[in-house]
C-alpha cells in the first residue's frame, strides 16, 4: 500500500531555513540536505509504520546525515509531516505545532 505524504506549510519553511543555512556553510550542502529530505519522504510512502513514535500517535523519522527529525503521524492513506525538527531543539517547540 503506497501512503500519501503531506506537509503543512511549517514544514517547507522548515526546510527552506535549514537548506539555506547548510548552503551559506558550503557549496551544495544544502542541496545534499534536501535531496535527505526527498529520499525520507519516499520511505515514508512505502513504510512509514516502521518507525518509533516520539509522543502518542506521532511518529519519527531521523535523518541519517544531518542531525534532524522528520515528525510525522500517519491517518488513513497519508502520512501527515508536522515538522522537519533539528535535533538540538527545545522538545517543547515541536508541542506547539502538534
């Protein structure tokens, strides 16, 4: 069974913060962190019941190369993304978007 993936707009702009700030760092760092981010996003479709929960229904899945999170909970055919959270982040500012 294939799973719909959907972001809510806090999420591209999760994205667009971090790629942009791993580019400034260095040529195509960024782009390498959104290419991560595009490879999670397709096991998700296939798979996204493989991975642990993070607080009740909420899943995640952890970002090999780049130290974050992608937090998401599946409902019905769609994995819902609720956030791509850097791991050095306060917890309690991920609680405020779910």
């Amino acid at each position: 069974m294939g799973y719909e993936v959907v972001l809510l707009e806090e999420v591209s702009i999760d994205i667009d913060e971090a790629t942009a700030w791993y580019e400034s760092q260095q040529v195509n760092l960024g782009i390498r962190f959104y290419f991560e981010i595009l490879d999670h996003y397709e096991k998700l479709k296939t798979h996204p019941e493989h991975y642990g929960f993070v607080f009740k229904e909420f899943r995640q899945k952890v970002l090999l190369h780049f130290p974050f999170k992608i937090i998401f909970k599946i409902t019905g055919d769609k994995v819902i993304v609720f956030a791509v959270f850097h791991t050095s982040r306060n917890f309690s500012d991920l609680f405020k978007r779910i």
